[in-house]
C-alpha cells in the first residue's frame, strides 16, 4: 500500500493523530492498518478527514467517525469534520503489511492475495491459511464471520474455527 500521509506538516499531524484510532471491530488493528483512513487536511476553518468504510453499511463508520472527532477536539482542534466516501470503493489492497501481521497474530486469517481488478494473471484462492497452525487444510463454514467483511473457516488438522478477512 502506497502511503497517503500528507506531505504538509499540520496536515500530517492530523493524519497522525486519526491514524491510531483502533477499529471497533478488531482492535488491534488502527484505521490506518485497515486502509480506511483516505485523506487528513487543515484549512481555515478546521480540519478535514476522509475514511472510506469496508462496506458501505458498516456498522463500525459511526464509532470511526466519533473516535477519530474525539481524538482530534482532544489534541486541540476545535471544528473537526470526519467525511465518508465510498469512491473509489475499499479494498483490502489498501491494508497495511503491518495490519495484516497483526490480523494474523490476533487469530485472523489476513487477505491472501490480491483484490480483482488488478491488471496481470488473476490469482485464484487455493486455500485460506489458519492462523493459529499454519496448516492450509481448512474450510469455510459459513461466507460470514464475526463481522461482514470476515468469513468463518475452521482448520481440518487443529480443529479450530476462525475469521478469515475476505479479499474485496
């Protein structure tokens, strides 16, 4: 994933601030690990942030939204405005490496390839990892998970269940 820091300072503190605002539905991940976090900017009359949610109904935007106005009023900007955008659509090409690791060491199976749409040879999934074994005898249950942009799977040779983070 290509960096959208800004170059601009001011504006790269606000991004800095909002960057480590935990989703609410895998805390060990930040908005900036899942690639929801767009843009960050100041202007005259306050700041401006832009995070494009995993799914257009996700019922994690609000809590993004409250966390990263609050993170902000708290380090002292007064007028903050959190915007959505659902264009260009999110992708999980957008999470960072980082992120990923972290999915994986909470017990997620992180994406495993890339998203469609890319230009090249289209990889087919083979298999999904566990994240708890390694071994790649495992199988979905059910197409959701925990959460809607997560699959069920359970593992053939530990036996356990587990989220998958599904490449979109």
């Amino acid at each position: 994933m290509t960096s959208l820091r800004p170059r601009d300072p001011e504006a790269a503190r606000v991004w800095d601030i909002a960057a480590q605002v935990p989703d609410p539905e895998v805390p060990v991940l930040t908005i900036e690990d899942l690639g929801v976090l767009r843009s960050a900017a100041v202007g005259s009359d306050g700041v401006r942030v832009v995070l494009t949610p995993t799914y257009s109904g996700c019922p994690a935007l609000d809590q993004m939204r409250d966390d990263v106005t609050a993170r902000l009023r708290e380090a002292g900007y007064g007028r903050v405005e959190v915007d959505t955008t659902l264009s260009p659509a999110w992708t999980t090409d957008w999470m960072t490496e980082t992120g990923k690791q972290k999915l994986e060491a909470y017990g997620i199976a992180p994406p495993n390839f890339r998203a469609a749409g890319r230009q090249g040879p289209v990889l087919v999934q083979m298999a999904v990892k566990c994240p708890r074994c390694h071994s790649i005898r495992t199988r979905e249950i059910a197409r959701f998970g925990s959460t809607s942009c997560k699959a069920l799977y359970e593992c053939s040779d530990c036996l356990e269940p587990f989220d998958y983070f599904k490449v979109h």
